[in-house]
C-alpha cells in the first residue's frame, strides 16, 4: 500500500517523507486555507519536496471551468494530479483531461457507482470518504472492498485512494481490504508507529541494561 500524506502543512511533510514514508499528498481548499499561503505557491513547494503525485483540487464546479483550471495547475510541475469533484460535470472534465494525458483524482466518491463511474471516465485515482461513510452509519471499509472487487472485475486501472481516514483501524481495515492507497493525516502518522506496549518494552530494555553496566562498573 502506498502512503499519501493528507496536508498543506511543509513542516509534517518533510518529517514523514524523511522515514521514507510519503509516496504522495493530497491537498484540497479547505487544507490550503489552513496554510494561510497562495494556492499556487503552496503546491509547487510541494512538488519540489516529493517525487510522488500532488493532488492539488480546482476550485471550479462548471465543466470548462474545471478543464480550464485543471490545464493550469498540470503545468505547474510534473507530478502534479488534477482533483476533480464527483459531479456530472466533474465526470466530463475527467474524461476530456484523460484524453490530453492530464492525471486526475476523482474525490468526494461515496458509492460504489460513483466509483465506477469515475473509473470508466478515465480517472487516474478515485477517493472514497470512508470517515464521512461511517458518521452517515454505513460502512466505508465495506465500500472499499467493493470497489476493489469491481476494478479487478472488469480490469480498470483507476488506483482507490482511502480517503478520509481518522484512526489506526481505518488504514489498517483499507489495506486489508487492497485500497491501492491511503491518504493520511499529518496527525495520525504518530498513533501509526507509536504503541503503548512498545513504548514500555523500550523503557523496560532500557532499564535492564543500565542496571547491567551498574553491576559492570
């Protein structure tokens, strides 16, 4: 499963991509307002950091619009990922930037038509919300692994992105599932490596060996 980093946040993406953890990001405009920095300047700082996709996400909902701002942001570097809502218009400007070889993450996907539908327009990612799935009282996980078995049925190469992901459980349930990706939190990253019983073992270990060099002098 590849790790893609969910912010804008410099600072949390140098930290995970040091452990050569970060095989992308994704940003959206609620995640680059919190930033507080220009859109434009903000995404390509990104791109220098990483050698993986950036998804940075139009700001359009008409279908020009979007295909017009999607052409834009591609050349803003070379990894660079066009997020587009999923909406009719949304589907139509997905499958004209497939056709120019313009990558795209298809996002806000709760369904498994929807999914689908944003596979067969030629979407290079597509993102389900499995976080906003389970405050609606359904199952996210569930959705994942139908989608998966879709793709596989009927041999579409889009890539499932786990999206919106809130706790150790959901990233590890998407990958048990075979979500290709995981789209993570800056703030969750730390839960994911630390665990109470190792934090114990290494002060215990600690311990016993300070004890022996004691016993040693």
């Amino acid at each position: 499963m590849k790790f893609f980093l969910d912010t804008a946040n410099i600072d949390e993406i140098k930290r995970v991509n040091d452990l050569g953890l970060c095989d992308g990001v994704t940003t959206n405009p609620s995640i680059i307002k919190k930033e507080g920095k220009d859109f434009k300047e903000v995404v390509t700082e990104i791109c220098k950091l990483i050698d993986g996709p950036v998804s940075a996400e139009v700001t359009s909902y008409d279908y020009e619009e979007m295909v017009k701002e999607a052409r834009d942001i591609s050349k803003w570097a070379e990894n660079i990922v066009v997020k587009i809502p999923m909406t009719e218009d949304g589907l139509k400007a997905v499958n004209t930037l497939s056709k120019e070889g313009i990558k795209t993450n298809c996002t806000l996907i709760f369904s498994v038509s929807q999914g689908l539908m944003a596979a067969k327009a030629g979407a290079t990612y597509i993102s389900p919300f499995i976080g906003r799935i389970d405050d609606m009282g359904e199952n996210g996980i569930r959705l994942i692994k139908d989608l998966k078995k879709v793709l596989d049925n009927y041999g579409l190469e889009s890539e499932i992105i786990a999206a919106s992901i809130r706790t150790n459980k959901h990233l590890e349930d998407s990958a048990i599932a075979g979500s290709h990706i995981a789209t993570i939190p800056g703030n969750l990253f730390e839960k994911l490596w630390t665990h109470p019983l190792t934090t114990k073992g290494i002060k215990d270990f600690k311990k016993d060996w300070d004890s022996f060099q004691q016993r040693n002098k």
